[in-house]
C-alpha cells in the first residue's frame, strides 16, 4: 500500500468526520471501567518510571488526553488531522495538541516519559508498523511505558462511511496481540501485560502494556 495515499486518505477521512466522532467519543470512558482502569495503570507507571511528558500518539480529539491529565499526567496529543486537532484544542483548551503523522513523529530522542497509542495503529498497515514502532522506541526514555489498544482480529476492512454519514476512505487492520508483541520485541520493547476486551461482541479490542527496553 502507498504510504503517501494511506496517510493521505486517513488524514482526509477524519477531517471529514472530526465533529462527529468527537461528539461520539467526548463521554466515552465514562462507560468503559476497564479502559479507564488501565489508563490509570499507565499514569501510574510513568509515574513510577520517574515522571515527565506523555505523548497520546492519534490522540483525535482529545478525550483521552485530557483524562490522563486528570489523573495527573503531563499528558499532550498528536493527531494526523488537522481537524481533529481543532476540536481537541477547542473541547480541552490549554492543554498541548499538535498535528503530526506517527510514520515521521517529530519529537525529540527520549523526549517523552510515556506513549499512548490508543486505538490509532489499527490505520497502520503492516508494512509500515515497524517504522512506526522504531519512532515509538526513539521518543521514549529508556524504560518508559507504552501503552497500545487495538481491534482484535485478523483481518483488513475498508471502511467508507462513518460517524454522521461522511464518507471515509480508511482501511481498519485487526490484529492478535502475539503479532503485535512480536513487532515490540523487535523495536525494542518488552511486553508486559495483554488485556482482552469486549470479547462477547462484535468488535472485541485488546490492550497491550509494554516497557522500552534500556539496552535497545
């Protein structure tokens, strides 16, 4: 697949559809106990590991952002579409939201204390996961937990219509979390945990927590 045409359309897509999804996304995790949970988990450790930045990679608009800043992280966004950013600095003003794309992440080396990368890989095909990974393991300090939730499949679907009616044009990958541990190792991270989600229904999802390796 065409790395320009990908990014392309799934920067498209979502400027498309950015106040739709926002409005569908803004109280989520008020109904979702165990991701809150496990975003807790994640402050925690960043905590732990000493503290510092933390970058929500596909942040989109920003709900998550700002809840790992109530739980006291110094958390800021990243999102691929400009409109998304819009409506994240506008639902959470005064925090930290900036665009950028996840294959070329401008941050500095070991800049970050903790990432998040919830449910913004599932755009990612699998050609391009590693460089993806490799950004991840050069933004994050030695040690630093990552944090990635994903669909649980094995399968690709295009998807073409969403949130409000506006039409998309993005392919959604679903993965096990063995394939993904796998691609971690390699990039430098050690898996720690795996949570599975959601797994009576039709579009059951899976966490995996993951620490930077110090000697990668």
């Amino acid at each position: 697949m065409d790395t320009d045409r990908w990014l392309t359309d799934t920067r498209t897509s979502y400027d498309a559809v950015a106040a739709g999804y926002a409005e569908r996304l803004r109280d989520s995790l008020a109904r979702e106990p165990y991701l809150r949970a496990a975003l807790a988990l994640f402050a925690d450790s960043v905590r732990a590991a000493g503290g510092g930045p933390v970058a929500d990679v596909g942040c989109g608009p920003g709900h998550v952002t700002a809840h790992l800043r109530g739980l006291g992280a110094d958390a800021f966004g990243v999102d691929l579409s400009p409109a998304m950013i819009d409506v994240a600095r506008h639902d959470h003003p005064g925090l930290r939201f900036e665009v950028g794309s996840m294959t070329e992440l401008d941050l500095p080396d070991t800049s970050v204390a903790g990432l998040l990368a919830f449910w913004s890989l599932i755009h990612v095909p699998d050609t391009a996961v590693p460089t993806v990974l490799g950004h991840f393991r050069r933004v994050l300090r030695p040690g630093g937990p990552l944090l990635i939730g994903f669909h649980l499949g094995d399968a690709t679907r295009l998807k073409t219509q969403g949130y409000g009616g506006h039409p998309m044009h993005v392919h959604i990958h679903y993965r096990r979390p063995e394939r993904l541990t796998a691609w971690l190792d390699t990039a430098g991270f050690t898996v720690e945990a795996q949570l599975l989600l959601d797994l009576d229904t039709s579009l059951p999802g899976a966490l995996l927590f993951a620490r930077r390796r110090s000697d990668a």
